[in-house]
C-alpha cells in the first residue's frame, strides 16, 4: 500500500501537481497530501472529486494557508488496494483527473487518456464482472459504460 501511495504521488507529481514533501519524500504511509491552494483549497478540490465518485479531503499542511480552506489535499490508497490496483495501476490514475485552477476535473481529460484510465477502473472495479470480490461501485459515473 505503501509503495502504491508512494506511485501515485510521483504520477500525479509528472502531471504537474505538488505533493506535499519532507525530507523523506511525498510519504512513508498509505496516504499523501498535495499542495492545494492553486485549486481554491483542499475541502473545495474534494468536492469537486466527489462528484465523480473520487473521495478525499482537505488537510492542514505547514505551508501558506489558503483563506476560508484547508491548504492541502490528502489522498489515500487503501480503497484502492482493496479494488486490486497496484503500482503499475497508478500513473493510469494520475492521468484521469484534469487538474486545473480552481479544482480538479475527471471529466474534462482526453478522450484516449479518459479512456484508458476508465479501463483500469473496470479492471479492478467489477464494473463489469472481472473482481467478484469487490463491490459494484455504481455511484462512479467513469465506470458506467
């Protein structure tokens, strides 16, 4: 879980993000933060992931505080280990969301990034049958096809 944490935040640093950082890196743990004031906040950028589905919040992070939000957004991993996503899962995952000023967007990425990223979705999802461990996660509206 801990490497699978330690993958998403490097993807999502590749695509231009600001993981929250210490001398020993982005994280040690099962989750990680971003740097959220370019998104209006964290509680403000949470919202916007939930509405597809993607749950996080907004955190306290010793940096600039953001007026009237949490001044990071923290992530983490465990739901998505649960699913069976692995490290080699998560630079698809860093691509579904784009990232822009004043939240972030699952559904304005490309189509061909959009696309992929749905696929390892469903791998893991049982959207379509392929984990039947896992629940049905309906209320995802990437996974409805």
């Amino acid at each position: 879980m801990i490497d699978t944490a330690q993958a998403l935040a490097a993807g999502l640093e590749a695509e231009g993000l600001t993981p929250f950082k210490t001398h020993a890196g982005a994280t040690l743990s099962h989750q990680f933060a971003l740097e959220a004031a370019e998104f209006g906040g964290g509680q403000a950028a949470s919202k916007h992931l939930r509405k597809a589905g993607f749950l996080a919040c907004g955190i306290g992070l010793p940096i600039a505080e953001v007026a009237g939000d949490m001044n990071g957004l923290r992530i983490g991993t465990p739901e998505l280990v649960r699913f069976g996503m692995t490290v080699a899962d998560m630079p698809h995952l860093a691509k579904l969301p784009k990232w822009q000023s004043g939240g972030p967007a699952l559904t304005s990425c490309s189509s061909s990034t959009k696309a992929e990223s749905l696929s390892t979705f469903q791998k893991y999802s049982g959207a379509r049958g392929s984990a039947p461990h896992t629940p049905q996660i309906h209320h995802r509206p990437w996974l409805r096809s």
